[in-house]
C-alpha cells in the first residue's frame, strides 16, 4: 500500500512527533525482526540528560554575546513572522514544522527561544518543561525525569553567524533560561552531538539504530 501512495522508503520511527528516533539499541529482537523484512541500518543518534539544579552559563559565552551585540530571548508574539522568515531562509524542512507548529497549536511561543544580532533573528532553540500544552519529542520521557522536568531541542543558528561561538553560547543561555523557569532533569534527543552537549554536562542515557526499508 505504501508504494502505491507513491513512496519510496520507511523509516522506522523518526516520524513528527515522534516516540522513538529509531530503534532503541537495547532491543536486538525488534532490530533483527526488521532486518527479515528488508530494513538496513543508516544511522545511530542518542538522547542526553542533565540536571539543571546547578547550571551555570560559562563566562565565555556570555563574552561571546557581548561583542556579537547578541542577545537570546523568549519568543513573543510578534516575533512569529520573522521567526518563520528565518526558517524559510535557514531551516526549511521538519524544524521549520516542528517549531511553527509547537508555537501556534500550542500557543506557546515563549518556549521557543530567539538568538538575536543587531535585533535580526538569527536563531532559535525550541524548549518544553513541566506545564507545557503538548509535549512531544524529548518530553515524552518526562514521567522518568520526574518533577520539574524540562527538554531542549531542535536547536540552530544561520549559516552567516557560524564559526563564532554563538552556538555554544545560545545553547548556554536556553539552559539557563530553563533553570531559571524551574526546570531541572532535562533532556536533549536524537543527537550525534556527544561533545557540543558534554561539554554543558550533559551524558548520554539512550541509544537508537536508524533503520530504513527501500520500497
């Protein structure tokens, strides 16, 4: 049926909204009952957790803002438009979906937080804590963070501003701005960035194996 809607290929998992970004590494039953039928491994991505309690932004991130005449700030209301001219110059694909959805189904455009240079919207980090209308992607794990939880992520910054810091330093900030909002046990998922998110203390708790079937 799926080749006659004129597909090409199935993923397990991976969907928006999605449960699991792949299959868990831990269920080799699951990964061999796929194998029989067709499907081929393209990837390998994990989750990462870190309790906030402690956090603090690293001083050369707040430097690294200071002399980019950078800011990182809530998303307001009327932030929505440029916000979405920023994804279609940027990310126009799943995260311009994910976000733009979160922010006007949910109506939480506060949880989407905007790195600014010299006022124009440069990127974005998307977040969800205990309270939130609809959690999705990494809060589906929230009951196994308990209280206060929180979760980061997709999370990126223009072509033009690369090679600066500014990454590093947005990604510092939401943090911080989660912490303050009360957030604690927080997660990022489906990530390969092991070294980007290590180094703000956070490790690796959940592994998955991309699997895909050629139709």
């Amino acid at each position: 049926m799926a080749r006659s809607l004129g597909w090409s290929k199935v993923a397990f998992g991976s969907d928006p909204d999605h449960l699991l970004p792949g299959v868990p590494a831990q269920m080799s039953n699951l990964r061999s009952a796929l194998e029989r039928v067709g499907f081929k491994e393209t990837g390998a991505c994990f989750d990462l957790v870190r309790d906030l309690s402690d956090y603090s932004i690293p001083s050369e991130c707040l430097t690294v803002l200071s002399d980019s005449g950078a800011a990182v700030r809530p998303c307001d209301v009327s932030d929505i438009p440029g916000l979405d001219d920023f994804f279609q110059r940027e990310f126009p694909g799943r995260w311009r979906h994910d976000v733009m959805r979160k922010i006007t189904v949910d109506r939480e455009p506060g949880q989407v937080f905007l790195l600014t240079v010299e006022d124009q919207i440069e990127g974005f980090a998307m977040t969800q804590q205990e309270g939130c209308v609809r959690p999705v992607a990494g809060a589906v794990w929230r009951e196994g963070l308990g209280r206060d939880w929180g979760a980061l992520g997709p999370i990126g910054i223009s072509r033009s501003v690369r090679g600066r810091g500014l990454g590093n330093a947005m990604l510092a900030s939401s943090l911080s701005h989660l912490q303050k909002r009360g957030a604690r046990r927080t997660v990022i998922d489906w990530t390969t960035l092991g070294d980007f998110y290590g180094a703000h203390g956070f490790i690796v708790t959940k592994r998955y194996i991309h699997m895909t079937l050629d139709l």
